[in-house]
C-alpha cells in the first residue's frame, strides 16, 4: 500500500465502527435522538470500508515498518489547523471550514487530516509544527491505553 511504502507513520481517527454501529440503532425504550444522523453517518462509514480499510493499512503499515496511530476523532472536523480554536460555527457545510476565531478557511477535510496528523505526530513526539500553534493550544486529547 502505497500511502506506507512512502511515509513513516500514518494517523487515522479512530473510529471504533462497530461501536456506532450498534449504537445508531439505539434501544426500543430510548431511541437515539440522532439515530438517523448516525445512521447515515454509519452508512458512510460501513459503505467505504473502514474497517476493512484499517485492517489491509495496519497489515501492510507492519509489512513495511511503518507505524499507523490512531487519534481520538473528538472535534477535528470543528478544530481550526491553524489555531486550533475549537467551534461548531466554523464548519460551514460538509466541505467548507472557515475559522470563526482566525479566519483561515481550508477544504473541511483537508482541515480535519491536519488535525489527525498533528495528533498523530503529537503521540509520537514526531510533531515539528509547534511554531504554527498557539501558545494557549490544548495538548491533544490521548486515549487511555
Ligand atoms: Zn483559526
């Protein structure tokens, strides 16, 4: 694969698809408020084959020697790369990001792999883009092993 023959570490959100999998179908007695939201979103997730995706890239990401991280996906898609202020507002639409705090605008997803990456580097103590943070910047989120 590709993307770890020429790169050393990979960050992906971790996205525990079965998980919500099971829970976009909520319970009889409490019906999710979001079920249909979740839904969709799991279609998407389950349609693209994460899961499957995950596995063939940690497979061939140990075949090469390359390491694959896994970030918590709490707020990427709402976090400014360039500041990192955390805010609904500053996703536009599916495919627009424009910072309500900065003003930098980016592709929504290229803004959220920023994201992923800086957590990713973060964990590994690969990160060189401190000059491009706030001094008031919070530590990634890490989850517990
Ligand atoms: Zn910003």
């Amino acid at each position: 694969m590709q993307l770890v023959r020429n790169h050393e570490q990979v960050a992906v959100e971790d996205l525990h698809t079965r998980t919500m999998t099971a829970s976009a179908k909520g319970t009889v007695a409490a019906p999710g408020r979001n079920v249909r939201q979740k839904a969709g979103l799991n279609r998407a997730i389950l349609g693209k084959g994460w899961g499957r995706f995950l596995l063939r890239l940690e497979h061939s990401a140990r075949y090469h020697g390359a390491t694959v991280v896994k970030v918590n996906p709490a707020y990427t898609s709402q976090r400014c790369s360039r500041c990192n202020l955390v805010d609904a507002d500053s996703r536009k639409s599916q495919a627009e990001f424009a910072c309500t705090g900065c003003g930098h605008r980016d592709n929504a997803d290229v803004n959220a792999a920023k994201n992923v990456l800086a957590a990713g580097l973060a964990v590994t103590g690969r990160g060189d883009l401190a000059d491009r943070r706030s001094a008031k910047r919070q530590p990634p989120e890490r989850r517990a092993a």
